[in-house]
C-alpha cells in the first residue's frame, strides 16, 4: 500500500507543479503581450487609425473575420512557437483596434488621466480576482456556461446598436462586459489552476481577451460620465 500512496502523491505533485508552470508561463507572456499592444495603439493613434472610418457594419465584421483567423491560426499552432509568434501578432493588431478609443479619449481635456483610471480599474481588477482564483484554488467552471451566453447577448446588442446608435444601450453594454469579462477572468485563472487548461498559450489569449474588454469598456464609461470637453 505504501508503494501505491507514494506514487498517488508524486503524481499530485506533479500536476501541481505542471498548473504552477502553466501559470507562471500564462503571466510572462500576458506581459509580453502588452508589448505590441501599446506598440500598435501609439501607432494608431499617431497615424490617426480609424478601422471604422467606412461603414461600420461592414468593418465590424472584418474586424470580426481578422480576429478569428488570428484565433484559428493560434489554436492550430498553440504547441509551436509559431502560437506565440501568431499571439504577439494578434495582440499588435488589436493594439491598432484600441487606437481609435484613445483618440477619442484623448479628445477630452482630462483624456490622460481616464486613460490611466481605466488602465489602473483594470489592473485592480485583474489582480484581485486573479489573486481569489489562485489563492482559493476554487473550480469556477460552473460559470462557463453562463458567461458563454453572457458574451453572445452582448455581442448581438453591440451588432444592433450599430444601426440603432443608442447611447443608454451603448452605455448598459459597456457596463454588463465589464461585468461579464471581470467574471471571465475568475473563470480563465481558475481553470490554469484547477487543471482545466494545461496549454499557457491559449491561457494567455483567452486572458488577454478577457483584460482587453475591461479596460475599453472602462474607458469608454469614464468617458460617458466623468469626461472634460472643456
């Protein structure tokens, strides 16, 4: 018997130490990752970028049809260093998205300072809830489900508004993706910890995505109500 609870216990510690790796690997390129992302916003914002000058729809889903590819292509290539080359790709290219976000804020006479007020709300909340799924250690993965539907609704709200141009729903949907994404960052941490994902590039996509809708969704409510024109 002794033999067989000693190699139980060595496995344990194993997958232990194979989650701690994941995790350790999924932080390091999350900031790597933040790398191209402010290379291509200050670019953006410098060249004056605007994805959505055009029609709006039809750019969205360009938009939309970019994104996925960059998904596939690192799904597909996630166990190479092609994932991470796709990664860093992506994460310039969504950099370039965030530009015309920023010009806008930058529009306001206090632009800088909600800039920083909604990097910093986002630092905060990734920290916190990234600090409760670690240290609990609890298996969130009930709220998959929920949240999966949560995005949809919002996706299919921010479709609508394109044509409807309505700031209260603007607003409401903003609001909710904070929520939503915050969630998903309990969510996608948990499941690093808990085992549930064993691949830290695709870990650090799904986080990245995660962050990346708190802060513009932060942002664009600072600038709804605490924006200075003058």
């Amino acid at each position: 018997m002794q033999p067989q609870f000693q190699m139980t216990g060595q496995a344990t510690q194993d997958l232990s130490l194979q989650q701690n790796k994941v995790l350790r690997n999924t932080y390091m390129l999350l900031a790597l990752s933040m790398v191209p992302t402010v290379i291509g916003a200050l670019l953006g914002v410098r060249m004056g970028f605007s994805f959505f000058a055009g029609s709006p729809m039809i750019s969205f889903m360009v938009f939309l049809g970019v994104a996925f590819a960059f998904m596939w292509g690192i799904e597909r290539t996630k166990n190479s260093g092609m994932g991470v080359v796709l990664l860093l790709g992506f994460t310039f290219f969504m950099g370039l998205m965030l530009s015309r976000i920023l010009q806008v804020a930058l529009g306001f006479s206090n632009g800088g300072t909600l800039i920083a007020t909604a990097a910093g709300g986002t630092g905060a909340i990734f920290f916190t809830l990234a600090t409760v799924a670690t240290v609990t250690r609890k298996d969130f993965s009930f709220l998959g489900k929920f949240l999966f539907i949560g995005v949809i609704v919002v996706l299919l709200a921010a479709v609508a508004n394109i044509f409807f141009q309505i700031p209260a729903l603007s607003l409401t949907i903003s609001a909710v993706a904070v929520m939503i994404f915050s969630a998903y960052i309990l969510y996608d941490i948990s499941r690093i910890v808990n085992g549930g994902e064993d691949n830290y590039i695709t870990a650090t996509l799904a986080v990245y995505l995660d962050v990346y809708n708190v802060f513009v969704s932060l942002l664009h409510l600072l600038m709804a109500f605490t924006g200075d024109r003058d």
